[in-house]
C-alpha cells in the first residue's frame, strides 16, 4: 500500500540545518509517509547529509540547475505521488506529532484543502525566541 503523505524538503546550501529537518521528519509519531528532498545546492555537502540516512522513506534529487526557492518547492509538489503534501523548509523542525495531529484534519474532511500549524522562532542555536514569535503570532493572527 503507498504512503498517504509526501513530505517535501526543498533545499538550497542550508546543510547546517538540514539534518534536523530530516530527524523531525523521520520523528513523526505518523509514519504514513515519505520525504522528498530537491536540492538547488551546487556542492556535494546537502547530499552527503542526506546520503547518511538508510531509511527507505527518503529521495532525494539534485536539480541539475537551480530552480529557485518557488521552483524547488512545485517541482517537489509536482512529482508526489501521494494523495497529500506536507512542506518542511530545510531550517524548520516538526514537533514530533505534528502530521498525526494535521493528517486527520485534511483526510477527514474532504471540504478541507490545506491545514496550517502554528510555529515557534528560535535562533541560530534552537533558542526560542520569545518577543519574536509572540510578534509573528499577532502580525499573522494565529492567535
């Protein structure tokens, strides 16, 4: 039986972060998934990241030039084969029931067409940064 959710991973010389991307991708408390990595990155380093993980869940492709942040991104929905898409940026990390929590929203009810989770600012290091996302959640009105 195949995978109801694509997970897509565009990419652009961001493998400082990419692993922990991948790691909450592959942390999911949902399992029904794959992850679809497009690379825009011209160095080998985003795939040898990549390349590091044995998990049958995980593709991966370079683009053979670069296609843009938004061009990465449809080439990634254009080439799922899944009924659902899930968008992971590859300097964001999932809490680990995020696509339990989203999948059900979206699978049952067909009225529904895209599902959103809240978020969390940090820096650099993974420090949450309070000001900055109580800031975005008023500007945005998740709240």
């Amino acid at each position: 039986m195949s995978p109801l959710v694509t997970v897509i991973l565009p990419t652009f010389e961001r493998a400082r972060y990419l692993r922990e991307a991948i790691d909450s991708a592959l942390a999911q408390t949902y399992g029904d998934f794959v992850l679809s990595v497009g690379d825009n990155s011209r160095d080998d380093t985003t795939e040898q990241v990549v390349r590091e993980y044995d998990d049958p869940r995980i593709t991966y492709r370079r683009h053979p030039e670069n296609l843009g942040q938004q061009g990465n991104w449809l080439w990634l929905i254009e080439n799922a084969t899944t009924p659902y898409v899930a968008s992971l940026h590859d300097d964001d990390v999932w809490m680990p029931d995020f696509l339990e929590r989203t999948v059900p929203m979206i699978d049952g009810d067909p009225s529904v067409s895209m599902v959103f989770g809240d978020y969390e600012l940090i820096d650099a290091d993974g420090r949450l940064l309070v000001e900055e996302t109580e800031a975005m959640t008023v500007q945005s009105h998740r709240d």
